[in-house]
C-alpha cells in the first residue's frame, strides 16, 4: 500500500526520525524550561497546529499554488516573520540582554 515494500523498515526509519533534535523539538525544550508546563502545552499545541496546516496544504495542492502565487508566498513569509518578531518582543528578547558571545558581555 502506498507504495512502501518494507514496513518494518519504514516503522523504524520513522521512529528514529521523530527522535532527531530539529528546530520543532528545541523550541519545545525552549519554552518548556522558560515557561513551565503551560509554556511547554502551548509549545505542542503551536507545533501541531503548524503541522497539520503543513499536511493539508500539502495534500491540497500547495506547492502547485506557490509556484503559481508568488507574490502570495512572500506575503506569508512577511507575515511570518512579523509575527515572530512580535513573539520575540513580547517575550523580552532582544530587549537589552546580552549573551554570552556578545561582545560587551562582561561575564
């Protein structure tokens, strides 16, 4: 089914891959250690719901509007990175704290 002689490898391939760190992973570490448990639950819930946008854009036929929408990708992008920027300034990053490869950091 689906194209997938070997299932067991495909299990195991599969499992293995989920235990890499990527960026999804240490951003759930991130905002486990900095904001608890509720930081760690609104992680998840971010990731999943970034996901299954993912997915079903992906089963919708997104890459095809993408290349026909140019403009429309950019448009996300941008609005990605405001929002981003937007996390980062209400979460205090970049507010004056220095770290330990700055070069005035006197620690």
């Amino acid at each position: 089914m689906f194209g997938i002689s070997d299932y067991g490898a495909f299990t195991a391939a599969f499992v293995l891959l989920l235990f890499l760190p990527g960026p999804g992973n240490l951003a759930l570490i991130t905002s486990t250690s900095q904001g608890g448990l509720a930081g760690g639950v609104a992680s998840v819930l971010g990731l999943l719901l970034g996901d299954q946008i993912l997915l079903w854009m992906t089963v919708a036929g997104g890459g095809g509007a993408a290349q026909n929408l140019p403009r429309f990708v950019h448009g996300a992008a941008v609005g990605g990175r405001r929002v981003s920027g937007l996390v980062r300034r209400q979460n205090g990053f970049g507010q004056g704290r220095r770290g330990p490869l700055d070069s005035n950091h006197a620690g």
